[in-house]
C-alpha cells in the first residue's frame, strides 16, 4: 500500500517540479514570489478539501508544542522554494533531486534510531541509491558552480529531512494535515510584503498566464502534500525515497525522443550509470 501512495506522490509532485523550473527560467519569478504562490495556491486548494478529510487529519491541539510545529513547516517551506529558486538558475531539477539522496541515509537511520531492526540489505540499497545520485550530480548537464551554491543546497537538504522530521513528531499535538495548512496559511501572510503578489504578473515576462500556469499546478501539490505527509508518519525513510523516485521518472522521461532534441539536455554516461544506479537502489530498497 505504501510504494501505490508514494507513486502517487511522484506522480504530482514531478507535475510541480517542472513547473517550478519554468516558474524560474520563463516567468523569471524570485524566491519570494514562488513562495508565495505555493503557499496561497495550496492553502486555498486544502481548504476545498477539508471537510472530505477524517478527524483525524484536522486534528489540533492549541499548545506551545503545535505552534512551534507550524512555525517550523512554515520556515522549511520558505527554505524550499527561496532555496531552490537560487539553485534552479544554475542547476537542472534533475540534479537538485540527486542531491537529496543524502536525506537518505539520514532519514534511514532516524527511522532504525526511534526502533525500526537495521537490515543490512536496506542499508545496502541506500548506498547504492546514494551513489546513483552522486554520478547523476557530478555528470550534470551543465557545469554548475557548486562552491557558490553550497549554503542554498545545504539549507535545501537540511529542510527537506527537516520537514519529514518535523511532521512526525508533532503528531502528538497536530496532524500532519492542520501543520501543513496553517503553515502554508502564515507563510503566505508572512510573505505578502516581499512577495507584493499584486505585482508578480506585471514583473513577469508571462503575465498572466503564467501566474495561473504556476497557481494551477498547486492543486497536484496540495494531493502531493497530504499523501507525502501521511507517509512520513509511517516511515521516515519511505519519505526521503520520495525525491530520487522523482528523479528515475524524470530520468525515463528525458529519454524520450521529443524529449531529448536539445543537444544540452542530452545526458551524459555519467548522469546514465547513475539513473540507472537509482532505479535499482530504489526498486530493491521497496521490494524488502
């Protein structure tokens, strides 16, 4: 049941992922601006959706422990986006989602840490994942300055573990869902001054169409969300498969012919072996 979810996942969130990249490179948006759109477009989305949820899923305590949760979703959403806007500019998505095969291993042993039985062949898996995504990065498309990029891509890894962390312990005090919703809700406010949402379309060379192309795709992300959620509640290491899963799919996708006309993007027999390494580290971890 849990590898149908987390597909599910991979299938919105890569939808949301390569829109993210045009929200970068074609509607030139900022950090700020993606955020924002994130947020609001998703909050008004979960609110639609709501009242078709368990009670369980709307559960909260008003207590120091759930507001200190919603404030640290908000900031691991803010980290995301304002992150990955610096880093899109410079880097393929495809290579962003290799770099989080770090959380890997470290959402792998939170897991074994709050009592799940090391099994060596997970663990073996892990690596080879990890080591797929290693060659996926270091055989990139492009050359990428990653000196420059080293503090937004360590601020992105440490919020996407973070976020998975947070979610889970927290469950005590507020579900998953209500934490993600009034994150989202904060950040959005929160955000209204840098963001000056009424501006984005005229600042961008899309317009209109591409604040509702990039509003649009939130609705997958908020179905995304919700699951992805309800799956670091279960396993902490399920979670952070997530993200190179996307990654195989945009691996199958760019060998597409219609896909694969720009020489650039073609890939290298680096970034190859390593897709490869991925498939197998990610189907064999989840036959286990």
């Amino acid at each position: 049941m849990t590898i149908l979810l987390m597909l599910l996942v991979v299938a919105m969130f890569t939808v949301t992922s390569l829109n993210d990249k045009y929200a970068v490179s074609k509607a030139k948006m900022n950090g700020y601006e993606m955020t924002f759109l994130m947020a609001a477009g998703t909050a008004v989305f979960m609110s639609a959706m709501l009242p078709f949820l368990g009670e369980g899923d709307r559960f909260i305590t008003l207590c120091p422990q759930s507001v200190v949760a919603i404030l640290l979703i908000a900031l691991c959403k803010l980290l995301e986006f304002s992150m990955s806007a610096k880093i899109l500019v410079d880097m393929s998505v495809f290579e962003l989602k290799a770099w989080l095969g770090i959380t890997l291993f470290m959402s792998y042993f939170t897991d074994v840490f709050r009592g799940e039985q090391l099994k060596i062949l997970k663990l073996l898996f892990i690596v080879v994942t990890a080591v797929g995504l290693v060659l996926v990065a270091v055989g990139g498309r492009k050359k990428v300055n990653y000196k420059r990029l080293a503090i937004p891509l360590a601020l992105y890894l440490l919020q996407s573990y973070g976020y998975g962390f947070i979610i889970t312990g927290a469950q005590e005090y507020v579900s998953s869902t209500m934490t993600l919703y009034f994150a989202l809700i904060v950040l959005a406010l929160a955000l209204i001054p840098l963001a000056k949402p009424w501006a984005i379309a005229k600042r961008s060379p899309e317009g209109l169409k591409g604040v509702g192309f990039v509003l649009g795709s939130k609705l997958p992300n908020a179905v995304g969300l919700l699951v992805m959620n309800y799956i670091a509640v279960i396993s902490l290491t399920s979670y952070s498969f997530i993200q190179p899963m996307i990654l195989v799919v945009i691996f199958v996708m760019g060998l597409l012919p219609k896909n694969n006309k720009d020489a650039s993007e073609k890939m290298s027999a680096v970034s190859l072996a390593g897709s490869v390494a991925c498939v197998l580290g990610v189907i064999g971890f989840q036959l286990l």
